[in-house]
C-alpha cells in the first residue's frame, strides 16, 4: 500500500478500520456546509458505498481516497482523495478533501493535498489535476491557490442547496508541468513511503 508522509502528518489508504472516523466527520454540520448544505452522510452510506468505492478505485487506478493522521498520537484530522474521472480519456484526477473543523486554518489541507498531488504527478505520470467547489467556499479556494491551481471554469447550478449563498461552482486545475517548474523542493515537502505499490492490477487512463 501507498503511505505518504509530511512533517506532521501521516496519510494511509482508507480501510474499513476508519469508518467511525468517517462518519462522525460527516455529522460536523459546519464540515457538511459547502458540500450538501449542512446535512450528515448515513452511516451506512460510507460503509456501503464511500468505503468501497474507495478502496476500489485504489486497486484499479493507484489512487482513491487517503485519511490523514497527525503523526503525534495519530489523532484522526480528514481526508484527502484523488479520483479518476468516470467519463474522461485523459491522464487527470479529481482531487478533492474533507477536514475535521478543528483542524482549519493550520495549513493542513494544504499540506496533505500536496503530498497525493506530489504522488501523482511524480509517480502516475498524471497530466492534469482539478479540483471543484462552490464560489462561496473561500477557504477551500484559498488551498487550491497555495497549491498553484488556477482558475479554469465558472458553472452555473440549477439547485441552490445554500439558501443565501451564491451557487456557482468553481474548477481549478494544475497541469503537470506547473508542478515540475514550481522551483526548489522545499524540505517541508512530502515523504513517500511505499509498499507493494502500485497495486499489482492498477491500470491508467490513457
């Protein structure tokens, strides 16, 4: 399996161990906001279906949805994932994140999300990686810019889930060679720390 590290934090593949951890994220209201409104994921919907999917786009793709772990005393904080789009021929994931409130505003996001970016792009020979959210959610935003993403897309919904909030979607995106040409590592930049990866029936879009 594929475990990534940072200075502070410890990433694994999501098992079916994190499931508790999972779903109490999901019930923060304030974590849900930006992403239906507010409204907890049933229990039974991460472990029929976000787990599995998960672990399943993991053996066939090398990638899938990682949880993150501060490295002193293993405190679960989120997750982070990357997804190969369903309906795509070309080499670029979707990455998205989801932190535990009390971890906000202390560079964790970024620091996770650059450590599977890093992966993929080192180590998948992905092409493009864009990520999505609404226009409102200017934190989420925010880490997307310190990753390097720029802007591609503005799209307009048909449903407003947030009474009040604008509905607009926003995608980013980072191309490989943004990332290659970003400058000197930095020593902070993540450690990757293998095991029988990638698995062994792991395929890529062409």
């Amino acid at each position: 399996m594929l475990f990534l590290g940072t200075a502070r934090l410890m990433l694994a593949p999501v098992s079916d161990a994190d499931l508790d951890d999972l779903f109490y994220l999901d019930t923060d209201s304030s974590v849900m906001r930006f992403v239906n409104g507010g409204l907890p994921t049933p229990r039974r919907d991460v472990a029929d279906w976000v787990i599995p999917r998960a672990q399943a786009e993991y053996e066939a793709y090398g990638t899938g949805l990682w949880t993150i772990r501060r490295r002193a005393g293993g405190v679960f904080v989120g997750w982070v994932s990357l997804r190969t789009p369903r309906h795509s021929n070309q080499r670029e994931l979707e990455l998205s994140y989801r932190l535990r409130s009390d971890g906000w505003g202390r560079g964790i996001a970024t620091e996770a999300t650059r450590a599977v970016v890093g992966m993929s792009f080192e180590h998948l020979a992905t092409q493009r990686i864009f990520a999505s959210t609404l226009a409102a959610n200017t934190a989420s935003r925010r880490v997307m810019q310190k990753l390097g993403m720029r802007l591609s897309a503005i799209h307009i919904s048909d449903e407003q889930i947030l009474s009040g909030f604008e509905r607009d979607e926003v995608e980013y995106e980072l191309m490989s060679e943004q990332w290659f040409n970003r400058g000197p590592r930095h020593s902070s930049e993540p450690v990757t720390h293998r095991t029988s990866w990638p698995p062994k029936h792991a395929r890529h879009t062409a």
